[in-house]
C-alpha cells in the first residue's frame, strides 16, 4: 500500500465531494463538502480496503490524508 492508492480510493468513494485532487498533506475536515457522514464512510472505507477498523479517536487525531495513511500503515505493521 501507497499514499496514492489510498487516495485513489478516498477519490473514488467520495464522487459526491467536489472534485480536485487529493494530496498528501489535504486537510480532510476542509474538503468542499465533507461531513460526517463522510468520516463513517471512510472509516468503511478503509476497513474494506485495508482490513484496518479505525478508532474515532484515531479518526479524530487524523488531521490530513497522511495522518491517516500513518495510521493505517501502523496498524499493518
């Protein structure tokens, strides 16, 4: 697993966010239109993709799309 993989599936999963590319150091709570709604999808996401069940505590720690990756990379090791 890479950082663009899984922004690649944060892209694809989010059709309904408006569109523009996803980096690295993106805020998630500042994409155009992001909700909580957005935060249990990906939550799913992520378990689907990645077998990894995130905390909301993680989730809420997580300020951008790398804090993420981080976690996910962690809990892989």
């Amino acid at each position: 697993m890479d950082i663009q993989e899984l922004i690649n599936h944060i892209e694809i999963e989010f059709d309904d966010l408006q569109k523009g590319p996803l980096y690295p150091d993106t805020s998630i709570r500042e994409i155009e239109g992001w909700s909580s709604m957005h935060a249990l999808l990906l939550i799913a996401l992520i378990d689907n993709h990645y077998d990894v069940l995130l905390t909301g505590e993680e989730l809420k720690n997580a300020l951008t799309v790398q804090d993420i990756y981080e976690v996910i990379s962690k809990r892989k090791a």
